[in-house]
C-alpha cells in the first residue's frame, strides 16, 4: 500500500497537479436528492485542509451512479503531497483508499434536504479519520 505522503513526486502526481482544481468540476450531481457540492482534503501530515486551489486532479465518471476523484494536494507548511482516490456513489456512499486498502463510509444516512446540509461537515471528518489509521 502506497504512503499518503510522501515526499518523492511521481510522474503521475505531476498530471494531476497540472489539471483544474477538484473544486472547479464540482458539484457531483446524480439527482435533485443525490449530489455532492464539496470535496476537501486534508494534508495526511498535519491534518490541516488543503486550499481548494493546491487540491487538483480529475473527477472522473466511471458508472452513472459513480464518481471518482483522483486529486493531489499540496500542503505548504508540510512540503507534502497528499494522493487522494475516493468514489462518491450516487446512495451517498464515499468509498476510498485509506492506509488499511479499499474502505468505505456513509457520511450520510438517508437523502433528506436536512442532513445533505450536513454532507460537507460530515465528509471532512472521514476524510480526517482516513489518517488517523
Ligand atoms: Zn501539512
């Protein structure tokens, strides 16, 4: 299993960072009640997020009812990249890599108007989880 960080960049870390920022190809939108407005990454390191500018790569679309974003960040007080691969699935599922391989997290339990307020909140946390392991 790759490091999330690391300080060697890759030939394909340097694709992504020359692509559009993750924030510029959002929303992910399956349905008026399935869709995702935010993706934000964290440095693996410090933990704090990554500028929406310094977090770029490719959204891709796989599946109708699957999203996969591909992203590096780059975190300026660490001097680190960050790789991020996570699906957003249109059941409001996010699976992704973590350091333990392929998990998964459901930052949301139902499609209510209410708690898709929540999603972005709820989505940094896993994402902050995804490095504390
Ligand atoms: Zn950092």
């Amino acid at each position: 299993m790759a490091e999330h960080a690391q300080r060697n960049i890759t030939a394909r870390d340097l694709e992504l960072w020359r692509m559009p920022s993750i924030q510029q190809q959002m929303p992910v939108v399956f349905s008026k009640d399935a869709r995702w407005d935010e993706y934000d990454g964290h440095c693996a390191s410090c933990g704090e997020r990554i500028p929406a500018q310094d977090l770029r790569g490719i959204v891709r679309h796989p599946l109708a009812t699957v999203a996969e974003i591909e992203a590096v960040g780059v975190c300026h007080g660490c001097r680190l990249v960050t790789r991020f691969l996570h699906r957003l699935h249109e059941d409001m599922r996010v699976t992704g890599l973590t350091r333990g391989g392929w998990g998964e997290w459901h930052p949301c339990p139902s499609w209510t108007t209410r708690l898709r307020a929540g999603i972005r909140a709820v989505l940094v946390a896993a994402l902050r989880d995804l490095f504390r392991r």
